[in-house]
C-alpha cells in the first residue's frame, strides 16, 4: 500500500465537474478581474469564519505584508514572530524594511507568549503569532501583552481556517488574520490565493485599494501599491470548497483522533488544550528517532514530511547573525518533528497501515 503525503489529484476529483462549469461561466461573462466571485467569495468567507470583512489577495504572504503596511510598519521598527513557521511569517516582515524579532516557542510549536515580554523594546510595532500547525496560539495571553504594550496584532493564519480559539474563529482576534488559499492549505485554491480577514472597517477600505494598486477609482490612485488581487477564476474555484471545509476539518480532526488513539505511547502526539479546536493542517509527531522513522517509513511507501527542518533564524539569508541555539526550544523540536499523512482523502486503511507500520518500527 501507498500512503502519499499530499494527494491533490484525490483531493479535487470530486470538483472536477463543478471546476469546469465555473470556468465556462467565467469565460461566458468576461468577468476576470476581482469582479462578483471574488465578492461572492470574501462574503461566504467573512460568514464563515465569522468576521465582518475580508479582502482576497493574490496570497498568504501578501495577506501578512498588507497587513503589516496598513499599520504603517517599515525600517526602523520591530515585529515578533515565531522562529519555526513558514518562512514568509517573517519574510513579509523584512518587505516591510522592519526587523523580524523572533521569540522561542512551546513544545506545541506555537510562540511562547512567557518570552514575548523580554523582546519587546520601544521599537516594536506588532506581533505576528502564527497558528502553526492548525492549532492556535496562546492568543489570550498574546492580547492581554499587545494590549498592555500598545502593539497591535496580526494574526498569521495561513495553517488555520477553520481553527477557533475558546469558540471564535481564529482571525478575529488582531487587528487582521491572514490566511493562504495555497493548493496544500485545508482551503485551497488550484493555484495561489490569499484572504485577509478584519473588523476593522477602516483597515477593510484601505485593504480593497491597497491589493489593487492603491486605486482611488479607475484613472486616479492616492498611495502607490503592488497588484496583490485574488484572481477571480481561483476564487470561483474557493466558493465551491468552501462549502466543504467543515467536512474537511472534521474529517482532519478524525484521523488526528485515530492517530492520537494509537500512538500516544511511542511517538509525542499533538493534541487540543480546553481552549482549542485545531483543524490539523500538518500532524507533528515528536520522537528522538525522526530520521530512522522518516527513512523505515519511506521504504514502506509512507511519505512524511518535516515542518521544518531549518529555522528561519537559521537560514542563509540571515547570514550567520544568529548563532546556534538562540532559541533553544525550536532548534531541539526542528531535529525531532516528523508530519505523519493527514489529508482528509486518506482511507481508514491508509491511516492503519501508517500506524501499524510505526508501531513495527518502534517494536
Ligand atoms: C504559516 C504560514 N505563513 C504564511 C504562508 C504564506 O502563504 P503563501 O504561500 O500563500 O504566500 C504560509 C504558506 O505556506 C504558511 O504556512
């Protein structure tokens, strides 16, 4: 048996029809640019996830750099985020011409909000925390220090739609949430997308001009922009996934059950805390035999993944200005985490031979 970490040609026959219709209506009507399913689209989002507006953008990272400029954030200032993301949590940062700060995290793999406090300095402007994983962030306690601080937050929530935190959505609790619609996420696009979440109706005018060049209206333009638009075909595509997500993250959720079921006694397993209801985007196990495991696996056709093998802190780009063990923390996990096969097109039978076939490793 195969157990394939992604599977995104399982995942979308089923829309295959419905894919194609949309295309044809599009082409139909010539309406390419933004136009009513973009509309359509950030109206079912906001419903969703129940905030009172959003804005589709071109994808995640411009979600998180839009944001972080609405706040008039540039050189000079400082943003916290988490070490062990996706690079672009802290790349769309340095776009900006600001210093990402970067605080440890909790085994959970989300930033520690306990060390959040030590790197603020007058300089810092937001805090990025990201819902790795699908879980989120200690976000109670992150308001409660951007609060008493006066910084604002942005909400990276790339890994996350769908998550909620004490029963709200996830990306209702900074000034705005930035999700990707990228092919991998659990709602995804054929292609890049991005959608910014806010109830900020100011932070929401800004936003609609500010991903189209900055246009005032067609001929005029009051601050210069980058083209970050959603494009309206993928966003024709979003609409009908959308109907789905909930049934996807059920189903995520499930197999995250099945795995924590049967595996909690050889392998560190996630799981919620009373406040969470994470939606699994990745399943990161733990164990100190990652590499043996991802290699016996392999030779079994179970393909995993590591997210991620090297901290952003780490990476050439930052030329050795950080040295090994800054933050001690992510650098022990990034050598320990493994992300087991979650896609919600899995069969129980997949999911059982991956348990078995861990199991037997660690007999
Ligand atoms: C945590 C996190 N932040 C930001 C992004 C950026 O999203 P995109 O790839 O759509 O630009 C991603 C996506 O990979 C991500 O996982």
């Amino acid at each position: 048996m195969k157990v394939p970490y992604i599977d995104l040609v399982a995942q979308n026959k089923k829309y295959k029809k419905i894919f194609k219709s949309s295309l044809e209506d599009l082409i139909n009507k010539g309406d390419y640019i933004i136009g009513s399913k973009v509309n359509e689209f950030e109206k079912k989002f906001s419903n969703f996830i129940q905030s009172k507006y959003s804005v589709g953008v071109g994808n995640g990272t411009d979600a998180l750099f839009l944001s972080l400029k609405y706040l008039g954030i540039g050189k000079g200032d400082e943003v916290i985020t988490a070490p062990n993301s996706y690079l672009s949590s802290a790349s769309s940062i340095a776009l900006t011409g600001a210093k990402p700060v970067f605080v440890d995290v909790n085994d959970d793999l989300n930033i520690n909000p306990d060390l959040i406090l030590g790197s603020i300095t007058k300089k810092t402007k937001a805090i990025v925390p990201v819902h790795l994983t699908g879980k989120p962030a200690k976000i109670n306690q992150i308001l409660k220090i951007a609060k008493a601080n006066n910084i604002k937050i942005i909400e990276d929530c790339a890994q996350a739609v769908g998550a909620k935190f004490q029963r709200s959505h996830i990306g209702n609790f900074g000034i705005s949430g930035c999700f990707s619609l990228h092919p991998l996420k659990n709602l995804n696009a054929l292609g890049d997308g991005g959608i910014i979440s806010t109830n900020n109706k100011k932070m929401y005018h800004w936003l609609l001009q500010a991903r189209n060049h900055g246009h005032l209206n067609r001929n005029d333009c009051s601050f210069w922009s980058h083209n970050m638009r959603l494009d309206t075909l993928q966003a024709s595509f979003l609409i009908h996934k959308l109907k789905n997500l909930k049934k996807i993250n059920k189903r995520r959720r499930e197999i995250a059950n099945i795995y924590k079921s049967q595996l909690a006694d050889i392998l560190k397993v996630p799981s919620d805390n009373k406040h969470t209801y994470s939606v699994y985007h990745t399943y990161i196990c733990k164990t100190d035999k990652r590499d043996e495991l991802v290699t016996f696996l392999k030779n079994k056709k179970i393909e995993t993944k590591i997210h991620y093998p090297i901290p952003i802190h780490l990476m050439k780009v930052f030329n050795n200005e950080y040295k090994k063990n800054s933050f001690p923390n992510t650098e022990k996990l990034s050598k320990m985490i493994i992300s087991l096969p979650i896609g919600e097109y899995l069969t129980n039978n997949q999911i059982e031979y991956t348990i078995s076939t861990i199991k037997k490793f660690f007999k």
